[in-house]
C-alpha cells in the first residue's frame, strides 16, 4: 500500500510535464531537494547485479559513481541490491579506505571524490529485483529518523516510476498513470483484481506485483494481464518473481 508521502511524491514529479522519460530526474531532483545529502543516483539491477543502465543522476560526480560500480561489481548498490536490504554508511572512510574489505576499490574512489556518506536503497518487488536509490554525500554523518523514512518513502516511489516507464500507458496522462490506483484498460483491471484474491493483497500492490513480473521477463503489463485472464498465470508468494505457470489444457 502507497504511504501518503509516497503518494505526494508521485504527484509532485507527475505534474512537472515534459516526456515520461524525464520521471526519474525529477525524483532525483526533489529527492536532493527534500534531504540532506548532495548527490542522487537512480540505476536498475538485475538478479545478477548492476545492468549499467544508469536512470538518473543528479551531478556528473554521482553518474561516475553509479558507472563505477557496475563497472567494479561492487559498493553500496550492489550490496543493497542482493541483500535486499538498505546499505546505511554514514562514514565511509571508516570502512571505504583502500584496505578495506567492504568495497576495497569503490570505497577508495569514492573517498577521492569527496564522498564520505553513503545511503544506498534496493527497489525490489518480491523476489524481482528493480534498481536501486542511492544518495550520496560531502560530510559524514547518519540519516536522522525522519530523513531515513523519507529516504525509504523515495525509494518507493522510485519502484513505481521504473516499473511505469516499463509498460505506461500510452492513452493516458503522465500523472494518472502514476498516482491512480490501477490501470485503464479493462484486462489489466480483471487482472489486478484476480490477484488480489490469489494472494489476499490490495488493488495497488497486486498492480505492482504485475507491472514487476512483466519487468522481470520482459513482456508488456496488458500481455501479462491477458495470461491471469486467461488463467494461464497464477500468482502466489513464492521466491520465484510471485508467479506459478500452469497449463489448464491437462
């Protein structure tokens, strides 16, 4: 379910106009507005770590940053990514020096920048793996408690516009497919209700969960929703994506 302040996010960059493709610069640009850190990074992931596909970044500092580490298979978005847990490092040069074990080669570089906080969120849904928020910051220093659920409020709304841009629809407005509360066509809207007696989730989650599945196997959403229809896909709750495949024809 949509936290209020997730919601206000995705109205906020939603009504800012200009090309769909412009989404995830606007969250980076409001996240750097809303918290106090002076770099942000949006990059997608995959199972197997960075894809290198970099969405947003707010400086050129934090587009070398995010480079770099799918260049080096290593740092914060990595670790984040396939823990599926928030990298908090409010003091890199604590454990980002040259000899660290940690991130021995990012940490260093990322030091030589003028890095010294780094606070990296996974975008997952389930078992899928999305992309992930990374913030970046000139001085050391921990998340204050409300910054950090700012900072996760992000990230939610970061999962959202990835899994948009995937499959948006093309009939209508940047801001009502982003803030309303499901789809407009009439399969995805069968779709989505379907799964939420499958999995005893709400509209908005199983809408998540199937722009997710589409993301993760490369389909488009009303494709996906034809397939839950048609019966041919039943989600659940397992490890793999959500998703058990059956052939009704046996």
């Amino acid at each position: 379910m949509r936290s209020p302040r997730v919601a206000e996010i995705l109205s906020v960059i939603a009504d800012g106009g200009g090309e769909q493709v412009a989404l995830p610069a606007r969250l980076g640009a409001e996240c750097l507005s809303a918290l106090p850190v002076t770099g942000v990074g949006v990059a997608l992931m995959t199972a197997d770590g960075p894809s290198g596909v970099v969405l947003a970044a707010t400086d050129r500092r934090a587009r070398q940053l995010e480079e770099l580490q799918f260049a080096l298979g290593e740092g914060p978005c990595v670790e984040a990514s396939g823990s599926g847990r928030p990298v908090l490092q409010p003091d890199l040069a604590a454990t980002g020096s040259a000899g660290s074990a940690r991130w021995p080669r990012f940490g260093a570089a990322a030091l030589d920048a003028g890095v010294h906080a780094i606070f990296a969120f996974p975008l997952r849904v389930g078992a899928i793996h999305v992309g992930v928020l990374d913030l970046y910051r000139d001085t050391p220093g921990p998340l204050a408690t409300l910054e950090l659920a700012d900072a996760l409020a992000f990230a939610d709304a970061a999962t959202v516009v990835i899994l948009h841009l995937q499959d948006h629809d093309e009939h209508g407005g940047v801001s009502a497919a982003l803030t309303g509360p499901i789809d407009s066509q009439a399969e995805v809207h069968q779709a989505t209700g379907m799964i939420t007696i499958q999995v005893g989730i709400s509209l908005a989650e199983a809408l998540l969960r199937l722009r997710a599945h589409a993301y993760a196997t490369g389909r488009t959403v009303s494709a996906v929703a034809a397939d839950v229809v048609n019966r041919r896909l039943y989600f659940d709750d397992s490890e793999l994506g959500a998703i058990t495949q059956r052939d009704d024809r046996s």
